[in-house]
C-alpha cells in the first residue's frame, strides 16, 4: 500500500513543481486484540509490519501506536515493549478519510 497514493497534488503552474497537501493521521485507540512484543537484536518497524500485516510500508501504524518510540527511524532499541495494533482495516480507512 502507497500511503502517498490518494494525497491531493498540486501543481504550481510557472515552476511545474509538485506539491502534496500535509498528511494527517488517525488516533490509533487501545484495543483488547493488540498484540504486544517485547523488541530483540534484528527488530525493525518495517520487518515487524510485513510479520504481522504482511506489507512492510505499513511500519507506520505500528510507530503512530508506540509514541515514546523515536519518530525518525525504522530501528528500535532492544528490549523495548512495542503495541502492534491489530484492528489496521479501521485504521487505514480513517487515515483515507482524513487525506482524502
């Protein structure tokens, strides 16, 4: 999945520069189905989504849901508790609705 995919374009019409609205993301609620993992040598977000949602560009979700994790990496310090949301449907269609 391309989360850039349904972001309004525009388009500034002397330089042809192309321009995205900003992205605007979900509350991701606390659910009685997530799962919780405890980080190991090896872990990153991306490998973490493909285990358990089977696609790697939805890393994402599972950053948004730990917010004491640094935002600006895909590494994870080890032996840190992670919440790997489980409801991703409810959260990849409020995401679309916010950006569309």
């Amino acid at each position: 999945m391309n989360r850039y995919q349904n972001i309004k374009k525009f388009v500034n019409i002397k330089s042809k520069k192309v321009y995205y609205s900003n992205l605007k993301y979900p509350a991701i609620p606390l659910s009685l189905n997530d799962i919780y993992v405890i980080t190991t040598a090896g872990d990153r977000l991306d490998l973490l989504a493909n285990q358990y949602y089977q696609d790697s560009s939805l890393w994402w979700i599972i950053s948004l849901a730990n917010e004491d994790l640094p935002q600006n990496s895909l590494y994870l310090p080890l032996g840190t508790q992670l919440r790997i949301p489980t409801n991703v449907n409810s959260i990849l269609n409020s995401y679309n609705e916010l950006n569309s």
